[in-house]
C-alpha cells in the first residue's frame, strides 16, 4: 500500500508540474484544443477495449502460475482491439469535432495512434498489478510521468509553444510504460497466446465493459460535450478546472487499486470483505482530508500556478475540488465490487450516474457554462455514490454504518 501511495503520490506531483508547464506554454485557447484533441480518442480507447483491462487484473490475480497465457492472450485480444478504434476513431472525429478547426481535428487523429499502439501492450501494466507484483507494477506507471515531465520542461526551456509537439511528448511517454511491462515480463515469463483463456477474457470484460460504459461517460461526458458545442477558450480554462481537481484522485487510485488485486486474490470470503471495509474507510477519510486542504488553497495557487489568464477557472475548480470525493469512492466502490467478482454490480449505478450527468448538464451548462458543468458533475458523481453503497451493502451484506464508521482510521492517525 505505501509503495503504491507513494508512487501515486509522484504521478500526481509529476502531473501537475506538466499541467501547469502546458497550461503556460499554450495559454486557455490552445489548452482547450489540446483538451478536445485528447478526449475523443481517449473515449475511443476505452469503448473498443470491452473491460479487458480489469479482466486482466482479475485473472492474473487467480492464475498466478499462468500469467504469461494471460498476457500473450491479452496481447492478441489488444491487437485486433487497436485496429478497430483506431479506424472507428478516423471516421468519426472529424464529425463530432466538426465545430473545432481543421488542426484540432489533425491533432485528435494523430493521437489516435495511443489506440492503435497502446491497447495491446497496455495489458501488461494490468498483468502486473493483478498479481501483485507491486515494485514491478510502480516502475512501469512512474516512468511515463516523470518522462513526460522531462519533455515539457525540454519545450518550456525552449519555448517550444506548438500543440503538436505536445501531442506527441504524451503519446511517446504514454506508450513507454506498458513497454516496460512487456520487457518486464517477456523476461521473467513464458508469455504465449492461449486460446482458452479468449473466452473468460471476454466474458469477464464484457460484464465489466457494461459497466465501464457509464464510468466513462460519466468521467468524460461533460468535454466531450464542450468540445463539441464550446468555444475551445472555454474549454481551456475548465480543463485547468478539471487538472486541478484530479489532485486528490491518486489517493483513491493508490487505495483501489491494492484493494482490488488483494480482494481478487483473497483465500476466504470474510478476508475479502475486512479488505473491502478498510478500502472504503481509508478512502473516505483520505478523500475528505485531501479535498478539504486542497478547496481551501484553490483560489490562490490556482492563480500562482497557472497565471492569472486562468481566473475564470477558479469556481469551476472549487467545485470540481469537492466533486473528487465522490468521484475517488466510486472508483474504489468499483474496483471491490469487480474484486469480488461482481463486474458488473456498479453498471445500475453507474448508468443512474450517467442520467443524471446528462440531466445535470442539459440544466446547467446553457444557464452557468463551465460552472454549470462543474455543478453537474458534483450532483451526478453523489448520486452514483449513494447508489454504489447500496449495491456494495446488497453485495457484501456490510452494514452502512461499519462503512461509513471513520473512528478506527481516526484513532490509527492520532496515534502516528
């Protein structure tokens, strides 16, 4: 858990640094076509991979003596994935990008070549950490991110204020990780395609894929929106809004991420669910910490950070800040709920989620802008979280009450 905290704790440091080297590098306008460029094919990404990525996890978690046949399989799965996103991706950025100029529709299909490339490769990050090969895991997701930065810097030294170049420093240093993995692996493991293994792939994924459906779109509906029917400006200072606020995220990634490979993995249902309560208790009380600090500082070093061109985007961070603590307990609602082989128990909520996403917005976003869409993502990711504890009660037969019960946690930090 520490290793995984820590190593999230300098992505998320390693993250911000760029956010902010990229925000002043190409100021709100080229900010927001850097945004609307991105988010189409990372939307992409996640539709054609069918949940594969925590069907990976899952299955490398139970078949600890076989996870090369999971990577080899995952691998080939990935291949024929890539294709497939990317000539729907093609096709259909110029339509929905049809209201942005002809190079934010260039840039978007040059990053289309994350999905070509990355979702083959990707599986064996997720290989990693579903069996529980930690240190391994930590050293693939830190070098993308410290890499990066090493990039951004190299352009803010230079001056090197070009959209494109960007594009290219993430895809290069997005790609590098999971290559790290299959070197990782390909030495230590006899990684070979199993044909066996397509089938439980598949069916496992697809479950969670149902699932992921709304997760994605409730995480990315509101650019994907904007960057259809706003001015690229706008969307630059809500995208500074949004990179500021995922601050806090990594302490839910780091928690649920652990839980999950150590809930797959558990001898007996009641380790399990010991493991599901502490994940939950520690995540909130993490999320309420971490958020309060961070809503507290937002108006200044939103402003130190980014310079003063980014004014407007202070009470949409503000908002987006306190949305986080939602946001990071459905993240780690989630991945218990598919550690406990239960892919695609979050589905209900998340597809509610998602109603009220659109709901929220279409009220929203025409009366407030940015705010409006910062709003709508505060009330839709609360309603997806009180229907996640639901259905984890219903799954697990946890009483809210144990969940929700912080004096264990609370009594665990006096004492440090």
């Amino acid at each position: 858990m520490i290793s995984n905290f820590t190593t999230t704790v300098v992505m998320s440091i390693c993250g911000m640094l760029t956010g902010v080297l990229v925000a002043r590098l190409l100021g709100p306008g080229g900010r927001g076509e850097l945004a609307a460029a991105v988010i189409w094919p990372t939307f992409i990404m996640g539709i054609v991979g069918f949940g594969q990525a925590q069907s990976v996890t899952f299955f490398s978690g139970k078949l600890l003596d076989d996870v090369g046949k999971v990577m080899g399989t995952a691998f080939g799965i990935g291949l024929f994935q890539g294709l497939l996103g990317y000539l729907v991706g093609w096709l259909l950025i110029p339509i929905v990008l049809s209201a942005q100029n002809s190079s934010v529709i260039d840039l978007s299909r040059w990053y289309l070549l994350i999905v070509l490339v990355g979702i083959g490769i990707s599986y064996s990050t997720f290989v990693l950490q579903g069996s529980a090969r930690f240190l391994a895991w930590n050293i693939c997701r830190i070098t993308g991110p410290i890499c990066y930065l090493a990039t951004i810097g190299t352009y803010w030294l230079f001056d090197i204020q070009k959209p494109m170049a960007v594009i290219w420093a993430m895809i290069a240093t997005s790609l590098l990780p999971p290559v790290v993995g299959v070197i990782w692996l390909f030495r230590t493991e006899t990684v070979r395609f199993a044909s066996g293994l397509v089938g439980p792939l598949l069916n496992y994924g697809g479950r969670s894929w149902l699932a992921s459906i709304p997760v994605m779109m409730n995480a990315r509906l509101d650019q994907l929106v904007m960057s259809v029917f706003i001015a690229p400006i706008e969307l630059g200072y809500y995208a500074i809004a949004v990179v500021w606020a995922g601050v806090s995220l990594p302490v839910s990634s780091a928690i649920a991420n652990t839980a999950f490979a150590h809930v797959a993995s558990a001898s007996t249902d009641g380790e399990g669910l010991a493991t599901v309560t502490r994940a939950f208790r520690y995540g909130l009380f993490a999320n309420l910490v971490v958020a309060g600090a961070i809503g507290a500082l937002t108006p200044l070093m939103l402003l130190v950070l980014f310079g003063c061109q980014f004014i407007t985007s202070v009470i949409p961070a503000i908002i987006l800040v306190a949305a986080s603590v939602p946001s990071g307990m459905n993240y780690i609602v989630s991945d218990t709920l598919r550690g406990l082989n239960l892919p695609a128990a979050p589905a209900i909520a998340e597809m509610v989620g998602l109603l009220a996403t659109g709901l929220f917005l279409a009220v929203f976003l025409p009366i407030w802008g940015i705010s409006g869409a910062a709003l709508a993502a505060l009330f839709a990711y609360s309603t997806t979280f009180c229907v996640q504890v639901f259905l984890l009660r219903r799954a697990s037969l946890i009483k809210w009450y144990v969940l929700f019960d912080l004096r264990p946690i609370i009594c665990v930090v006096r004492e440090w």
